[in-house]
C-alpha cells in the first residue's frame, strides 16, 4: 500500500515537548513503550515510528520518475475497463442475433441486462474496493482484480444463453474490473500533485483510445470468428492489465526498513506493504459530513440516469434507422476521439481552475451530454448524427477527467480513495437501471425515440444540482479560516500573558534577593 502522508504537524508538536520540556534529574528516556502506555498511544507510537523521524515532513509527490510508468499503466487499465465497456454496443447487437429468437418480444430488454449489470457492478464494487485498497495497497488489489476479470471474461466464452452472463460478464468480470480500475485512479494522487490534472487526462485518455479502436476490431473479430472467440481475444488485454498492475509500486517504505540497510526498503517487492501500521475504520462515513461533498455524491449520480443509454443503445437504433451505412462503428470512433480531446484539455484546464470551482466543468459537461442524448432521435441523416456523437464525446471526457481532481479538492487526499469509492457506487444504480428501462420502452413502443429524449433529462436536473457546491464550499472554509483565524488569535494572547507574568515573577525575585 502507498503509505499515509504524515501529519508534519503532530510530529513536529511532540518532537518540540520532548526537546522544550526537561526530564527529571537523573532519568533516561526508556525506549519503546512503557507498561503503562494506552493503546491509542501505541499506535500513535508505532504510526510515528513508521512515519519517519519525529519533525520529518510528509513524502512530496515525485511529478514524474516512476509516476511515469505508472500512468502508462494506469492508462492501459482505464482503455482495457472501460474501452471494452464503451464498445458494448457492438457485442449488444452481436449478443441479440446470437442469442435472440424472434418468439421473445423482451430480448433487447433481457440483453441490455448484461452491459448495464457489468458496468453498474463495476461502480458497486468501489466502496468496498477503497477498504481493500487502503487494507492491502494498490499493487494487490489491482493485480487479484485483473486476474478475477480475465476469469469472468473467459468463462462468458462458453455460455449457451443469455442469462449465464449475466454472472460470468455482468458480475465477475465487472467486479474484477472494479478492483483493477479503482486504484489506477487513487495511485496518481501520490505520484503528482502539481500536473494531477494533466495525469489525470492522459490516463483517462486510454479509455478513448481504445473506445476508437475497439469497435472496428470486434467487428472484424465478430464477423470472421463470432462473439465466443471474440470474448476469448479479450482475455489478452485483461492478461496486460495483470502484468500493469505490478507498477503501482508504493511511493514510501518504512524506516524500519531503512534503518536497517535496504536501500529502497521493499522497492522491488512486488507485493511490498507496510507492517504495524495502525488499525483504520473500514468505512469512514465522516467524509459526508462534508456538506459539498455530500451535494456532489447526490448530483453526479442523479445525472446519470440516461448516461449510459447511448453507449448500450445507439448501434441497434442506427441499424433501425439508417440500415444503409455499412461503417455504424465510425459513432464510436467520433465519441472516443473527441472523448481523447476533451480529457486532455480539460484535465489541464482543470489544473488551472482554483479549488471547488472546478465543479463549473462538470456542469457544463453535463448541459451537453444531456443536449446531445435529446438530439439523436432528431437526427435524419447520419452525418448530423456523426456531429452529435463529436460534441457528446468532447464533454463526456471533461466529465471523466475532473472527476479525481474535484474528489481530491473536497475532502483532501487522505480521505480521496473512499471519497471516489462511495461516489462510484453511488452511480452503479443510474448506470444499471438505465440501459434496461430504455431498452423496455423500444420493446413497447418499437421505436428508440422516446428513450434518448427521457435520457437527456437526467443529466440537466444534475447538473443544476452541482452549481451549489462551489458556494457551500467556500461558505465551508471562510467558516473554518475565521474560526481558525480566533484561535490563533486567544493562544497568542495566552502566550503573551505567560511571559508578561513570567516576567514579573523574575523581576520579583531580582528585588527580593537585592533586598
């Protein structure tokens, strides 16, 4: 696990009592513990011990070296989760003429299960997987949940029906992408700080690169092998996604470790932890008494409702509306590229909009998603169509890349990887239930109008929730800097009373002894 960023204050106060404060005469400082040391003082003890000498400052994040190589990383688990998620739509249609019968009137229904299930388990994994990930680091929890996703993944090639997928695809390799994805995103934190943003866009940039690649590739793969053998090639990407776990090396080792001659501790450990690290709560709730934050945990996933509807849907209505295009993927490939654009340039934007304020852009990313799911119904001819998917795919990358930077603003980096992982799972339910319900609605109405116009509503009424956390943010910390602001002010009056009566205390005995 990347290890904890001290407190330099707390070490720094306990440093200045020891030195400040004289022993008893003839006393040596006993090392370790005594017998009557508190268990709360014992873990302090062990988690300053750990932390580095008494008055050392936390780790400065790197902004490059190994971080590097674990962008690169980081970058092909985003592209491998979420590119093959993306593509959906092209093993949407593969999976209805493999598996659907014109008897059943609800296969679209039934077949939507599967893509919505595997990325809204995805998201309902997070929470717990934040708890893994602050338990056994990022290095364990991505490498076990590449291999639980090459294990779904694989299995899904031997089904006969729809249903068994929806355990083997739309549980075990969502819940082994979900401890593979999430600590791509909280490793970043800890090997920059000052480019986060710019990181931040690049690796999220890698789903994009694969969302233009993929649909072209499982359409060939679809046409000359059919979907089994399809699913079977993608085992090779959740195989390299194994093999990238094992850059997410932590940033620190101990200095136990240090001390005793291993020069970089366990750096070359691919299963590196540290030890005697104090007990931590599995769930910390506290972060939701974090009022923007609770706003920005309630918008986001209310915005997210009609989200995912496009990515399940939009290749079987092309098919229903424009049966003459022969290349449908090029949709794709529009949302992924302009997707590429928009994380990188909004990741350094990001970089450059102060502290809550960057809310402002997910706000505007979700004005137009939502815009845009309303005009593809409006679209007769296809090149309009190909306009719509450009501007989609544009804002959906500034939505995705300020999603960490935003988490990291509003309850610091301590708290960021619970932060996201409640978020994440806060949106597994928008994400499930939306494919399915618009899926249901072309099995009545026989026609997908009525189901992009329903999902552009969502993320509108989200949106306008989201403008209110700069203000309560704000509203927050002037709250704290006054109150901050009055203590200082009572500890330096409490501080110039004890020296003016110190003082006058030494002035007396001068007078007594000349008297």
């Amino acid at each position: 696990m990347v290890p904890s960023p001290v407190k330099p204050n707390s070490a720094q106060g306990t440093s200045e009592t020891e030195s400040l404060g004289p022993g008893p005469m003839g006393a040596a400082p006993l090392p370790g513990l005594g017998p009557s040391d508190s268990p709360e003082a014992a873990a302090e003890n062990v988690e300053v011990e750990l932390a580095g000498p008494a008055g050392a400052e936390p780790p400065q994040p790197p902004e490059g070296g190994w971080g590097w190589l674990v962008m690169l990383a980081a970058m092909w688990c985003n592209g491998s989760v979420f590119g093959i998620q993306n593509a959906c739509g092209v093993l949407f249609v593969s999976m209805l003429n493999t598996f659907g019968s014109k008897d059943d009137d609800h296969m679209v229904f039934k077949t939507a299960w599967v893509s919505s299930l595997c990325m809204g388990m995805i998201f309902f994994c997070c929470p717990i997987v934040s708890v893994v990930t602050d338990t056994f680091g990022c290095r364990k929890t991505a490498v076990v949940g590449a291999a639980v996703g090459f294990t779904g993944l694989l299995s899904s090639s031997f089904v006969s029906s729809i249903e068994p997928l929806y355990l083997t695809y739309g549980i075990i390799f969502a819940c082994g992408c979900a401890f593979a994805y999430q600590p791509s995103l909280v490793i970043l934190g800890h090997y920059f700080k000052k480019r986060l943003g710019l990181v931040n866009g690049i690796v999220t940039a890698g789903s994009s690169i694969f969302t233009i690649l993929l649909p072209f590739l499982l359409r060939v793969l679809i046409n000359n092998v059919g979907l089994f053998y399809t699913l079977r090639v993608l085992c090779i990407f959740m195989f390299v996604l194994f093999l990238a776990g094992f850059a997410y090396r932590p940033l620190a080792s101990s200095v136990r470790e240090k001390e005793s001659g291993i020069k970089g501790g366990n750096r070359f450990s691919f299963f590196s932890r540290r030890k005697f690290s104090p007990p931590k709560k599995f769930f910390n709730f506290a972060m939701f008494k974090v009022t923007a934050y609770t706003v920005w945990a309630v918008g986001v996933p209310l915005a997210l409702f009609g989200y995912f509807v496009p990515y399940v849907h939009l290749m079987k209505h092309v098919d229903e509306r424009f049966q003459d295009e022969d290349n449908k993927e090029v949709l794709f490939m529009c949302i992924g590229i302009t997707s590429g654009v928009g994380r990188l340039f909004f990741g350094r934007i990001a970089d450059y909009v102060p502290g809550a304020k960057k809310v402002y852009l997910q706000v505007l990313s979700f004005f137009f998603i939502g815009l845009m799911s309303m005009m593809i119904p409006l679209c007769n001819v296809f090149g309009a169509l190909i306009a719509v998917c450009l501007i989609m795919g544009i804002f959906d990358g500034c939505f995705i890349s300020i999603m960490a930077p935003i988490a990291f603003e509003l309850v610091g980096a301590q708290d960021v990887s619970q932060a996201i992982g409640f978020l994440l799972g806060f949106m597994s339910v928008p994400m499930t239930v939306g494919p399915p319900i618009a899926g249901l609605l072309r099995d009545k109405l026989g026609f997908y109008d009525v189901s992009f116009y329903l999902a552009g509503v969502p993320p509108l009424i989200g949106g306008a929730v989201l403008c209110f956390i700069p203000w309560i943010h704000n509203k927050k910390q002037r709250e704290i800097s006054r109150t901050t602001g009055g203590e200082k002010t009572e500890k330096m009056l409490e501080n110039q009373n004890s020296l003016l009566s110190s003082s006058s205390g030494i002035l007396k005995k001068e007078s007594d002894s000349v008297i």
